[in-house]
C-alpha cells in the first residue's frame, strides 16, 4: 500500500511555516489550550446538570421522589412521568440559552479569525479566554442570587461576541499551522493540540462529578473562572508568530471575501471543488460530535441508565481520552502504513459504528463499550484540518480557519437544536434515536471521504498535465 499522503496528492506548491526558529515558549499553545478546555468542560458539566437540578426543584418541588434509585425506570409510575417531562423541559432550555451566543458567534468566528491574518495571532487568544472568564463569572453570580434560567441567555450572548471556544479552537490551530511545515509535520502539529483539548476534556471530566457532589454548582463556576483567569497570564508568555507581516486594518467586509474566497474565487480553481468537499465532511463530523456531547449528560441522567454526576464525569473524561488522546496516537500509528485518506475512510467507519452501539445501548456496559469504538471517531476531522491547512498560503492561515470555526459555531448550533429535538419527540420510544441519526449520517460522510481520496488522484494528474504542457510551450 502506497504511504503517499493526502496532501501530496491535492498540493505542488510548498509552503513554508511562518516561524523558522520554533522556542520552547512556542509549545504554550499546548498547555493553553489544556487549560481552557478544561475549564470549559468544567463549566459545561456544572451548567448542564443545574439546568436540570433547577427546573427539577422549582417546579416539581412538591413531588416525592423514590430515594431508592437515581430515576424510574417504571414506565407506568407518576414518577417516571414527571422524570420525562423534566427531561423534556432541560432540553429545551439546552436548546435555548446557548443559541442567542451561538448566533453571534458565527460571525464573529469569521471576522475575528480572518484578523489574524493582519494583526497577529495572540489577540485571537485573548478575546476567546476573556469572552468565556466573564460568562462563567457571571452563571456564577446568577447562581449565587438564583436567577431564573431566562437571564442565563445574557452571559452566554455576549460570550457569542468573542466566537466563543470556536475561537480558542481556531487559534489554537492556527498557531500549530504556523510553527510546522507542511504534510506530516502538520498533521501531528494538529494532533498535539487535539491531544490537548482530549486531556483537557478528561481532566475535569473525572473530577467535574465530585466536584458537583460535594460543592454543589456554584462552585465549579468559579473554578473554571479561574482557570480561564490562568490561561489568559500563560497567552502573555506566548510569542507572536504572526507580527512582521502585519497589515492595515481593513473592512469587516473585506476580511469575510478573504474567508469565503477560498471556496468561491477563480484563482482557486482546480482546488475549490477540494475545499467544498472537505469542508462538507468538516461538517458532517463536527455536527455528529457535538451533537453526542451535548446530548449525552441528559441521555445519561434519564431512564434506563439512571447516572449520577460522578458516573458521568468518568464517561466523559473516559470518552474524551479514548476519543482525543488515544485516537490522536492512534493517527500518528497508522501513519506509518496507510494513506490519509484510508485514515480518514476508518475514522467515518469508528464513528458510525459507535453511535449504532451508543444509540441502541441498553445496559451501562454496552455504554461503556461505545468507548472502545469511539477510539477510531476522531480520526477523521484532523486529517481534514490538515488538508485544508496545507492547501492554504501563510498568509491565509487564519482565513481558513475562521471557515472551519464558524462551520464549527453553526454545527454547535444546529446540534443542540436538532439532538434536543429529537431527544424530546423520541424520548417514550427510543431515547437513542438520535444516535442512530448520527450514524446514518456518517455514513453519508464516508461516501464523501471516498470521492475525496479517488478525485485528488484525478487532480493531481491534471495538474502534472498543466505543468508539463506549460514547459513544453517554452
């Protein structure tokens, strides 16, 4: 089998990483992004189960529930019935208070990322560690007087102005892209700050549980303020790889045409079809992942799995390291005997196999076995951010990568709004349905990743063609 990568088949330009001399302040980025996510899982964890726990205590106060279990799994009992509504009702709200900021944060992600591209990299980072520090101060102080769920949309809004943690995502890769050359240097570049947020995810995913037990929900609140605090002190020692090729400040507008002229502009042609292509599959992958991890806590905390806040902290943090860290080693391995393409074609296939399992699961070892194939899951998205990446000139890093961002924001969106939804309408039937829903739509993922890798070969041919007609001619 032929180890030629997917980038050598869709790129004949070299690029250059902008920053020869990498410092070890330059590794930064890794502990940075380590710590945002991990703050950001915290706060993520923390608000999900309060949601619940609030609407639960407000409007089902006066109902006795059984002590003997978490939850009902007795179809027929008036506890079952209102376990379901309260279900429904978290949803909902799950639904809601993210969507004013997610709204927001589309635009934002293509305007904020495209600027790095004319005012450095660094303050990318700022914006993203202040927009999340003061939303997580803020549920706190809601918390702490017990507001009503509708002011939470507040904080969250004006997070969405920042991109919120698309844009510490974009970043985050942006700067990776920036510190290694093209190809497998990129590629494995990419997988460390993956590997990052996957340690960051786990980190506080096996702590969040206890946390939440023993402090109650205020207090993981002000936990991850601080380690939002703590990342923004580290982003001042972090160099600038990106200052001597500074431009004038230009129109909003103008940085926006940058961002989607890479999938519509004529000097791209030959590669716009690739761009269009990858980015769908961006799109596919990204929307399933998020949808499971948003939808997972509630499926989890409901019949007939019946989960405490500790069990779903070791999920979590389990998923995140089989998913995040374990599969990112797990490229790095199959480097070395396949193509990235045939990596690629086995992460949709990982993927779509786990949320069968997850969808039908019944039992908590069935759920835990999701794990096991969700190791392969993350396969895919990676190899596609590298190819995307490695297409691109310097000086259109963050061009693209505010693309990616903002596909990411809007699948955050639509994956809240659709699991939620189909979460409610399914829950009496087959809490699973979603699952299922995801499965079926990384197999349409998988077709894809399979027109992508034979249809470089086809551009990669033309384009020797191109080049030999043309020295031909001179």
């Amino acid at each position: 089998m032929s180890s030629t990568s997917l980038f050598q088949q869709v790129n004949v330009q070299e690029y250059e990483p902008a920053v020869a001399i990498r410092t070890p302040k330059h590794w930064l980025v890794g502990p940075i992004s380590f710590l945002y996510v991990s703050a950001y899982t915290l706060a993520f964890t923390d608000f999900s189960q309060f949601i619940r726990d609030k609407i639960k205590r407000l409007e089902y106060d006066s109902i006795h529930f059984n002590d003997s279990s978490t939850c009902e799994v007795n179809k027929s009992s008036q506890q079952y019935r209102v376990q379901s509504e309260i279900q429904e009702k978290s949803a909902e709200w799950h639904i809601l208070i993210p969507l004013a900021g997610n709204i927001i944060a589309i635009f934002s992600n293509l305007v904020l990322g495209s600027y790095t591209d004319r005012f450095g990299r660094k303050f990318l980072f700022y914006v993203s560690c202040l927009g999340s520090l003061f939303r997580t101060t803020m549920v706190a102080v809601f918390m702490h007087f017990n507001l009503n769920l509708i002011y939470y949309i507040i904080p969250y809004a004006i997070e969405g102005m920042t991109g919120s943690a698309s844009t510490m995502v974009q970043a985050a890769f942006i700067y990776s892209a920036d510190i290694t050359s093209k190809g497998k240097e990129r590629t494995f570049g990419i997988v460390l700050i993956e590997m990052a947020f996957g340690l960051g995810s786990a980190f506080f995913g096996f702590g969040s549980g206890y946390v939440i037990e023993w402090t109650g929900y205020f207090w993981p609140s002000i936990m991850a303020a601080g380690a939002f605090l703590l990342s923004v002190i580290l982003i001042v020692l972090l160099p600038e790889t990106f200052s001597d090729r500074r431009a004038q400040c230009e129109s909003k507008l103008q940085t926006v045409k940058d961002a989607i002229g890479l999938y519509t502009d004529p000097k791209n042609a030959g590669k716009r079809w690739i761009y269009i292509v990858s980015i769908i599959i961006f799109f596919i992958c990204t929307i399933s992942n998020s949808g499971s991890f948003a939808i997972e806590p509630l499926y989890q905390l409901g019949s007939p799995f019946c989960w405490s806040p500790v069990q779903i902290g070791w999920y979590t943090a389990l998923r995140m390291l089989g998913h995040q860290v374990l599969g990112m080693l797990l490229i790095k391995l199959l480097q070395r005997c396949l193509t990235d393409s045939h990596i690629a074609i086995l992460g949709t296939v990982c993927s779509a196999s786990s949320f069968t399992m997850e969808g039908l699961a019944s039992t908590n070892l069935f759920l835990y076995l999701v794990n096991v194939l969700n190791i392969g899951g993350n396969l895919t998205i990676p190899v596609i951010r590298s190819i995307m990446s490695c297409l691109t000139p310097p000086d259109k890093q963050g061009a693209v990568f505010s693309t990616m961002s903002s596909v990411t924001v809007v699948c955050h969106m639509l994956s809240a709004v659709l699991a939620n939804a189909i979460y409610s309408a399914t829950i009496d039937l087959l809490p699973g349905s979603v699952f299922l829903v995801y499965a079926a739509s990384n197999i349409i993922c998988l077709l894809l990743v399979l027109l992508l890798a034979f249809g470089t070969r086809t551009y990669r041919r033309d384009e020797y063609i191109r080049i030999e007609d043309a020295v031909h001619e001179k």
